[in-house]
C-alpha cells in the first residue's frame, strides 16, 4: 500500500521549455502532496507544499512564478517547471500524505536534464 | 539553519556487520522520526519510524533508538547485507505538522 507513482522519470528539454511533471497516489487519497529537490549527493530540499484545492505554499527562495503547482484532487499533484534553464537541472521528487503527523510517501523522482 | 544532524556522512561495513547511523535534532516539537532508504535514481523509502513514547523500536534488521533527553536518535541495521548498500536519511516531523525536517544523509557501502 501506499504507493506513490512519479511521472515521467526523465526529462531532457532545451533551455526556455516548460516541462511538467505528474505525482499520483495510486491507492489511498492525499490530503497533502509535496515537492523536493535534490541535487547529487545532497538531501531533499522542500520547494512547496500542496494542499488539494489550495494554492501551494512555497518554501523561502522558491520562485513560485516559475515552479508552478496544480493539486487538483486527492490524487494528483502537478509541478510545472517553467521556461527552464540549464540550472534548473535536478531530481525532482514528489512524496504524499494521508494528513497532519503522518507519513509521508515518496514517489521515484524525475531527474531533469536542462541543455 | 540545520535542524536535523546526521553522521556520520558515509560508512563502509563488512557483509554480517552491525551499520549505525545517528542523527541529533534541535526542535523540541518534533514527536515523529522516520527513517528513509534511497537507492541511486530513486525515490526514499520509508524504512521505520519512531515516535517519543518510545525508546526502541525493532523491525527485522532494522533498530531505531531514540534519547529524548539528548534529543538523539539512530539507526542499527544488524547483520549488513550488500543490498543495504543505500543512503539513508533521518527526518523529523513537529507534531500537527506535516513538512519533514532530513538530515544531511548517510551513504552506506556493504562490503561482501
């Protein structure tokens, strides 16, 4: 149970494209779905929380103009990476959750390629 | 700020060792521990997690042992296998929240 599914898992774009990027949890509803970022060998870094039906609350620093953030419903979750550029280039991971103090189930990532 | 300490950053062990991770945290709010594994090119999966009511917490191989007094907790995986070969991550939630706090991230390699 618990699964959480990330799409695609790869990008590789030219620079000033948009890209999107689905996370859905397959078998249970999230209340709450949130966006990382990761760079090699370093931890995940929150960009923004979602809430379904909400706008998303981003983290200091992120530009939420062009980290853009759609919770639609209790299963899907969007983060659309707008007029990327080289470095913007990343793995972009998703995690899901049922609620407050719960926890949080990751999706397998989305490693982006900006050239 | 860091709120979250892990060490130490890499670790080798022999296959049939004893692994240990540990993490030390700042926020006397946080009521939720979990513990990750991630695999090169793929998401962390939830391994165990401990809440403060307890001290220990045992699943298979895997230990979590939790001060609440040090404000420290750590991870023993018993009996190292090359497939635990990961890095781990320790986290910490406050209570009625939901963002995660990580530690910086242990990098295990088990040898055979």
């Amino acid at each position: 149970g618990a699964v959480v599914s990330q799409h695609p898992s790869r990008v590789i774009c030219k620079s000033g494209t948009s890209v999107k990027i689905e996370c859905r949890s397959l078998d249970f509803q999230a209340t709450t779905m949130f966006w990382y970022r990761q760079f090699p060998k370093q931890s995940l870094m929150l960009m923004a929380t979602s809430n379904e039906g909400s706008k998303a609350t981003y983290e200091q620093g992120v530009e939420k103009d062009k980290f853009l953030i759609n919770h639609a419903s209790l299963t899907l979750s969007t983060l659309t990476v707008t007029s990327a550029h080289p470095e913007d280039s990343s793995f972009y991971i998703c995690s899901a959750t049922t609620g407050s103090n719960q926890p949080q189930h990751f999706g397998d990532g989305t490693r982006l390629s900006i050239l | 700020q860091q709120q979250v300490k892990q060490s130490p950053q890499s670790l080798i062990v022999q296959k049939g060792g004893i692994s240990i991770i540990n993490c030390a945290y700042e926020n006397t709010a946080f009521d939720y521990f979990p513990w990750y594994q991630q695999f090169p090119g793929k998401g962390p999966a939830l391994l165990i997690a401990i809440r403060p009511d307890v001290s220990e917490k045992k699943e298979g191989r895997f230990t979590i042992s939790f001060n609440k007094s040090a404000k420290q907790f750590s991870l023993h995986i018993m009996d190292s296998q090359p497939g635990d070969s990961a890095t781990y991550f320790c986290a910490a939630m406050a209570a009625a929240g939901n963002k995660l706090t990580f530690g910086g991230g242990t990098r295990v390699l088990v040898k055979p």
